[in-house]
C-alpha cells in the first residue's frame, strides 16, 4: 500500500491506516523535532501534539500540493517553535523554586548529544557553535542541511519568502564560520581553512 | 576585474551554489575570496554530518500510538457530551417556562396568529391596491392623448396645443342675463 492510499483510507477514518502513518514517520518527526529543540523529552510531546492536530485535520491535506510528510512537517516546525517560544517565558510554581533551594540544579540538560555521541571534534565544535546560532537561521540550517530542503520549500514551512528562507541560511551559515574563526572562541579557531581545536594544540581537524 | 571584495552573506550563497558571475570573475584573482568560499562549502558538508550525527545518535523513543489515539477520543468524546449537555440544558428551559409560565406559551401562539393575520391582510391589501393603480394608468394612457410637444430653440419644450385667448375687460361684453333672477328683498323696517 503506497503513502497515498494509506492517507486516503486514514482520511476515509481507518485507524489501522492512521496507525501506519504515525509508526512510518513518527521516528523521522522526533528527530527534526529533536534537533530544533535539542531536547527529547520536548520534542516527544511536540510530535505526539503534531499527530494529533494533523489526525484531527486529516480532510484538510491536499495530496496535490504535497506529501504527507511535506504537511506533517510545516507542522511539526510551527509547533517546535511555538514550543521555543513558550519555553522562552518558563512558569515556576513557588513550590518548584522552594525545592531548587534544597536541592542543587542539575548542570547536565536531560540529553546532550554532544555528550552522548562519539563525535568527531570539528562536529563536536559545530555542534557547540550552532546553539550559538540565531534560531531562525538554526531553523533554516537545520532545514537545508538536514532534510535537503529546497529554499522554495524551506520558505513555505518557515512562513516567509524564497529570499529570507536564503537569507536566512546565508546569515546563519555566516554566524558559524565566525563563532567557529573566533580568536578568544571557547570551542574552536581556524586557521588556513581548517578548523583547529584550542585543546588539542593547534593539531589539524577535520 | 573589481578589488572590491563581495560581501561574506554573498559568498555564502555562492558557495551554496547561487551563480553570480560578478563573484565568480573576482574568485578568479582573489585567493582570500577563493579560500572563503571554500570555507563555506566545507562547513556545509560538516553541519550536514553533524546533523546527520546528532539525529541519530539521540534514541527514538517507542511510538506511543494509544496516546494519540487517547487524545482523538477525548475530543470526540468531549464533542458529544458538549451536545448532550446542550440539548438537555434546551430541554430544561422550555420545561422550566412551561411550568413558570403556563399562560405565555398560549400568549405567544395568539400573538404569532395575530401577527400572520395581520400581515395576510396587510399583503392583500396592498396587492389589490397595485393591481387597481395599474389599470387606472393603462385607462388613462388609452383615453388622454398626451399633449403634441415640439422643440422650441433646442431647448425647451413648447405646447402646440390652441392657446387660450386673452380676455381683456373691455373687450368682453354684457355678461348674460341669466333666466330667471331673484328680485331684491325689499327693505321691511322694523316695527
């Protein structure tokens, strides 16, 4: 059975099509998820709140403007970034401010991927440098570079036009070379068109 | 050949592969534009490879179809017992003025017929007022020819019908004598 028809017959009420469709693109949707929000147990719950809006609104996708995953995708992204944004102003209850005092904070996020991957040390660097990054331009990185989006489709998921999506990879790709060129950088400078960590002494990378 | 070097936002869309012959002539002499340019292009194979790294890297945790399913029931669920309540609550208002208000259900219903009534007869009368209104102007387009009109200097519009002949007072003569006139009342003095 093709994508197509497995989104026909889940729009018809099929649950064991609706049920195919979310075990078929539920592990490529946490790990966009994932990378926008560098968190996993943030983007678990986008992703289940994603499937849920789009099982909720299945009779409005238009299989001629595009995959099903195309649609899941735009979103997927409006959710992770509603999800930032909301992030940005945190609710604290008194009773959770009373308990950090008694107990100190964990320093370690709930998933560092730069901690729990064997990663090379020019990506380690990258990896660093793009949290450093603008989250507009993460957004439009993340969507060029990791799904290989066109910047046509890159504007059409972030909301904005073919020159900003552009743009905005332009700027972003700009602000990483200069995080990664800094002289007094905390992760890495670059010399001679290679990346050098300051922890391995000057030895050539990548 | 231009010295002035191009913007480093415009190297990095040339080395993402937007032509522009302008930069790629001044790449031709200018190695510190070259190297950059190529800086771009090797940083965009690491941020792929670090994505593609990152991505997955991280566990997938276990698809948690029940959960979604739980949240579509919930909202059916909500849906039909919003209705359900809806309904009853409509119920128990005409119920509650049936038993309040006995007599304004019986009010309503003679003000509903008095008011069809009364725009029944309203409609009638004006339709028969209409149809009269419409056959008195066809009788009379048929009857009274309009008077013959003629253009008088372009502008305004002269009546050819006779004109009405000017009276003077002297002209006219002894007004008739009608046939029968009453003598004047003689003059009876009080007594």
């Amino acid at each position: 059975m093709t994508d197509a028809e497995t989104v026909a017959r889940a729009i018809d009420g099929d649950e064991v099509a609706q049920r195919v469709l979310y075990e078929a693109h539920y592990a490529a949707a946490f790990r966009l998820a994932y990378l926008l929000l560098r968190d996993a147990c943030d983007a678990e719950e986008v992703v289940q709140d994603a499937f849920v809006y789009v099982f909720r609104n299945l009779r409005r996708y238009d299989s001629g403007r595009g995959s099903f995953w195309a649609w899941l995708r735009v979103v997927l992204v409006s959710r992770c970034r509603n999800k930032r944004r909301r992030r940005r102003l945190p609710l604290i209850s008194l009773e959770i401010l009373d308990a950090a005092d008694a107990s100190p904070a964990d320093p370690q996020p709930a998933s560092d991927p730069a901690g729990a991957l064997e990663m090379r040390g020019v990506q380690r660097a990258v990896w660093e440098a793009l949290q450093q990054v603008s989250p507009g331009a993460r957004d439009a990185l993340i969507l060029r570079y990791y799904e290989g989006l066109p910047y046509a489709e890159i504007a059409a998921v972030l909301g904005c036009s073919a020159d900003a999506a552009r743009a905005r990879v332009a700027h972003g790709k700009a602000q990483l070379r200069r995080l990664l060129t800094a002289p007094e950088g905390e992760v890495t400078c670059w010399r001679d068109g290679r990346l050098l960590l300051p922890s391995q002494g000057g030895g050539a990378e990548g | 050949m231009s010295e002035i070097h191009p913007r480093e936002i415009d190297l990095a869309r040339f080395g993402d592969g937007e032509a522009s012959t302008g930069i790629a002539e001044h790449l031709h002499w200018c190695a510190h534009c070259r190297s950059v340019v190529a800086d771009y292009r090797w940083l965009q194979g690491e941020i792929a490879a670090t994505l593609a790294l990152a991505a997955d890297a991280v566990p997938v945790p276990r698809p948690k179809w029940l959960a979604v399913q739980g949240h579509l029931f919930a909202r059916q669920r909500r849906q039909i017992a919003g209705w359900r309540a809806s309904a009853l609550v409509s119920v128990m208002l005409v119920v509650c003025l049936m038993l309040s208000a006995p007599n304004l259900l019986v009010l309503c219903q003679a003000s509903f017929d008095r008011f069809v009534v009364t725009t029944s007869v309203v409609s009638v009368v004006r339709q028969v007022t209409k149809v009269a209104t419409a056959s008195r102007q066809k009788l009379e387009a048929v009857t009274v020819p309009a008077p013959a009109t003629a253009v008088v200097s372009g502008e305004r519009m002269a009546s050819m019908a006779t004109p009405t002949p000017a009276i003077s007072c002297e002209e006219a003569g002894p007004l008739p004598t009608p046939a029968f006139v009453l003598p004047p009342t003689p003059l009876v003095p009080e007594t």
